[in-house]
C-alpha cells in the first residue's frame, strides 16, 4: 500500500516513524506542533519537503501581496525578507517562522 491510498493520520504516523517529522509539543491554543526534519525529508519524503517549499513559497507570496512583507536584495541578489508586526503575526500563526519549543507545553498523555 503507498502513502496514496493512506488517510492523513496514517501518512502522519509514518513519517513520525521514520523521524520525518517530530512532535514538538502544543501551543497556547491547544494545537499540537510538529517540525520537520529537513535533512530526512529531502531523502525519505522528497514528497513532503516539496509540499512543504510549495506551501512557504506560497504564504510568503500572500504576505507580499498584502503589503505584510518587503523583500530586499543583496550585491549577490540574496533575498531577505522583512516582516512588518501583523506580517510577522501570521506568518508564526501560518507556522512559516521558528518557533521557541520552550514556550510549548507538554502533551498530555491521554
């Protein structure tokens, strides 16, 4: 059976298996917080690591558009992005910018 023909909660407990992805903890508001292993993605889940990249490259694109981010080049032609307050707010909700583990909570066991 592929991933494929696998429900979500399936497709998530695999890749949890291979330490594809890591269970971080949960926020303020109860969600649950994963991470993904960059390094493991791109070599046993190039499919999640590109649905991942579509998925940031897209929410960057909307902040753009909203007028929330201003991109800035360097002599090289490196991009950086700035954030402005509200830009930064979402893009954390959004799950696009680092996070500090240490302000998640444990999850409970039941």
């Amino acid at each position: 059976m592929s991933l494929e023909d696998k429900d979500d909660d399936e497709v998530l407990a695999y890749y949890l298996e291979i330490g594809v992805v890591n269970l971080e903890g949960m926020d303020e508001n109860g969600e649950v917080i994963y991470s993904i292993n960059q390094e493991m993605a791109k070599e046993y889940a190039p499919e999640l690591w590109q649905s991942h990249i579509d998925y940031v490259d897209k929410s960057l694109i909307n902040l753009y558009e909203a007028g929330l981010a201003e991109i800035e080049y360097d002599e090289n032609l490196q991009a950086t992005i700035h954030l402005s307050p509200e830009g930064q707010k979402l893009a954390k909700e959004m799950g696009l910018v680092e996070m500090d583990i240490t302000d998640f909570r444990d999850i409970p066991n039941d």
